[in-house]
C-alpha cells in the first residue's frame, strides 16, 4: 500500500512541477511585455499598410481594399491542435462503437 502512495505521491509532485513550470512561463512573458509587444507589431503592420494604400491613391493606380488587409481567418493548425484534433477523434470513434457494442449485446440479451 505505500508503494502504490510512494507512487501517488511522485506522480502528483510531477504534476504540481510541471503547472508550476507552465505558470512561470505565462507569468514571465506576461512581466517582459511579449502580448503588448505583439499588439504592437500589429499596429505597425496596419500603418504600414494604411501608408502604402495612401501613396497608391495619390499615385493614381488601381486600389482595391483586399490588397491591404490581413486576412480574417486564422490558421489555427499547429502540431499540438493536431494531436488534440486526433486524441479527440480517437477517443470519439472509441466511444461510440462502446456504446454501439454495449446496444447491441442488451439488445441480443432482450432477444434471447
């Protein structure tokens, strides 16, 4: 029994550890300023475009407003969006042929 606590206890230090490591990390990049510095490479980027669309105007070319903006859509895909997209099919696929199993041996057991 104390080995199965030994191991408990291990395992929940392990975790504690890791969220700690997780809030230091958020923690810091909050203190340095990395989302605020992010924002502001935004607002660059928007100026910039804002500029270069008042000196095509002036220039007399031809404008069209998409040629300026960022797209509104974001990509979401990275590998660990990946990895929860296939943990969640995985686990969605297994439940439902569980659940289909559990139906059908109630339903033979009913028809018995």
């Amino acid at each position: 029994m104390k080995k199965k606590n030994a191991k408990f206890v291990k395992y929940l230090n392990s975790f504690l550890l890791l969220l700690f490591f997780v809030f230091a990390t958020i923690y810091i990049f909050e203190k340095t300023g990395y989302y605020e510095y992010e924002l502001h490479k935004q607002t660059v980027l928007t100026n910039e475009a804002i500029k270069q669309f008042e000196e095509d105007v002036q220039a007399g070319k031809n404008v069209r407003i998409e040629d300026y903006l960022d797209s509104k859509t974001k990509n979401y895909n990275n590998s660990i969006s990946n990895i929860g997209y296939n943990i969640s099919t995985y686990l969605g696929d297994t439940t439902r042929s569980i659940i289909r199993g559990t139906f059908e041996a109630l339903g033979n057991w009913i028809d018995a």
